[in-house]
C-alpha cells in the first residue's frame, strides 16, 4: 500500500511539472532567467544583472570581473513545497589576473523521471570601467518514465556587460542563447533566448537597490527589483517583487571572513511558497580589506 502510494505521488510531481513547463512557471524560465541559483539572488527578486560577485556565473558572467578572491559556492532550492521539483548547485570561480576571472558551474533539476542538467564555464574581465563576460553552456533534459524515455542537449553561449557609470551606479545587460541554438532530437525545440538589462545603485555599504527587465522568446516584457539593506555589519534582510506573474521574495543573510549563508523565499499567487538556501566558502581570505558580502548572490 505504501508503495503504490509512493508511486502516486511520483506521479502526480510529473503531471504537475508539465503542467508548470506548459504555463511557463517552470523553475528555469522563472520571470525569464535561465537556470537561476542562490538565495541572495532570489532574496532581491533574481536583479542582477548589473552587479559584481564571485557567482555572476548563474546570471551576468560580466559580474566576476576582478572578483578577487576564489570561492566555492552550493545551494539547494525547493520549489512550492512538491517532491521532484528541487534544484541542486555548484560553482567555483577564482581570479586569473588583476582584472580577469572564470567560473566553472553545475545545476541539477528534478527527480529520475524529469531532469534538467546545465553544465558552463565562463569568464568575465574588467576595462577600466566596463566589464565583459561570456559564458559557455551544455544542457541536458531527460525523462524517464514507463511509457516515455527520451534524452535532448543543446550548447548555448551568453554574453554580457556591466558599466560602472559612477561609484555607486552601474548598469548591465545580457543575452542567454546568443547564437539561438536548439536541442537535439526529432523536435528540435529551440532554447528561449533571454535578454536583460538594469542597474544597481549602493547608498555606501549599507542599502542597494537593482532593478531589471527581461524579454522571453515567448512572454511580454516583465520587470524585477529588489532592494538589500545591511545591518549590525554580518546581518543583511532583503525584499523583492517581479511582475508575470508577480511574486514576492524575502530573505536573509549572515556573513564572515570565511563564510556567507542565504535564506529566501518566493511566493507564487497559485502555487505557494518556494524556498532557497546557499553556503559560499571563501578560499582565502582578504586580509586588511574590509569584510564585504559578493554583491550579486
């Protein structure tokens, strides 16, 4: 009896998860952001397109330009509270030079009936006041279920830039699936291509505001922002709201010389509640420097 309970409910995450891809909630196109991961990011909504941090990986490659230390990054997502709709993530990024840096990513959706897997390596290098990054991605999605058994990848590339117009103002913009590449198989579905652009603004060290808009393949224009506010010096609360459909976030955040640990949560108006936790692990510490939280996760 458990067991046929058990594969009930294996069965209904299915159902429910081609119900989301087919409505365009699914978690990798969420408010038109590709494979999105970290709680700091999803505590200010996803807008991050213009900021600078170790892991811009997941988002603007431009952002880890002179990031100057190496890291190791994990987080786990889980979204509206359903068994197999979890995201798994894992990222390393170290500095190259003075004003280069690269990253190398891995991300892991859903269960052994549904999955999707995005494998990259990127790079991001500072000129003065721009800051450029590309990005190079492998894509898998399987499904493996009694009647259906089938296997589809894709190679995309991203580019990005990111301005610093004053101290406390910079602008960024990216495009996801530059050379609008497709997956392979019979269908040949082509990856959404996904274009961003906003800002981020910092009052010193202790309020930052960004905001964005994207365009999707296959949606209206949608907008995000969020605003992250800095207290007791290791303490941080964040807020953000994004539009199609709109939904709410919040989260929090403790750092060290060492360490970094987010909490978020998204509120979906149909589907509920969506939790998001991360752990950054600094390589080395930044002796003599100010102790600063990455500015993008």
């Amino acid at each position: 009896m458990k067991e046929q309970s058990g594969y009930l409910t294996r069965q209904k995450n299915f159902i429910l998860f081609f119900i989301l891809f087919g409505t365009s909630i699914h978690f990798s196109l969420a408010e038109g952001n590709p494979f999105v991961a970290g709680a700091r990011a999803w505590g200010i909504a996803n807008a991050t397109v213009a900021r600078h941090d170790q892991f811009s990986i997941y988002g603007n490659a431009a952002g880890m330009a002179a990031s100057g230390q190496p890291a190791l990054f994990s987080s786990f997502d889980s979204h509206f509270g359903f068994e197999g709709l979890n995201t798994v993530a894992f990222a390393i990024t170290s500095p190259l030079s003075s004003d280069l840096s690269g990253g190398f990513s891995v991300l892991r959706f859903g269960d052994k009936f549904y999955n999707e897997f995005a494998m990259a390596i990127g790079a991001g290098h500072r000129i003065n006041q721009v800051s450029l990054g590309m990005k190079v991605n492998y894509l898998q999605t399987a499904v493996n279920i009694s009647s259906l058994s089938t296997s589809h990848r894709a190679a995309v590339m991203e580019l990005g830039g990111i301005v610093k117009v004053t101290p406390a103002l910079s602008v960024g913009a990216h495009m996801y699936n530059l050379l609008q590449s497709s997956y392979s198989g019979d269908l040949h579905a082509r990856v959404p291509t996904v274009l961003k652009a906003g800002f981020q603004y910092s009052s010193g060290e202790t309020v930052t505001f960004s905001a964005e808009m994207n365009k999707h393949t296959d949606q209206p224009v949608a907008f995000r922002a969020g605003l992250e506010y800095r207290f007791l010096k290791q303490l941080y609360l964040r807020t953000g709201i994004s539009t199609r459909p709109v939904m709410h976030y919040f989260g929090t955040g403790f750092s060290t010389l060492k360490f970094r640990i987010d909490y978020a949560v998204s509120t979906h108006p149909q589907l509920g509640w969506s939790h998001h936790f991360s752990l950054l692990y600094l390589l080395k510490s930044a002796k003599g420097q100010k102790e600063k939280h990455p500015a993008g996760l």
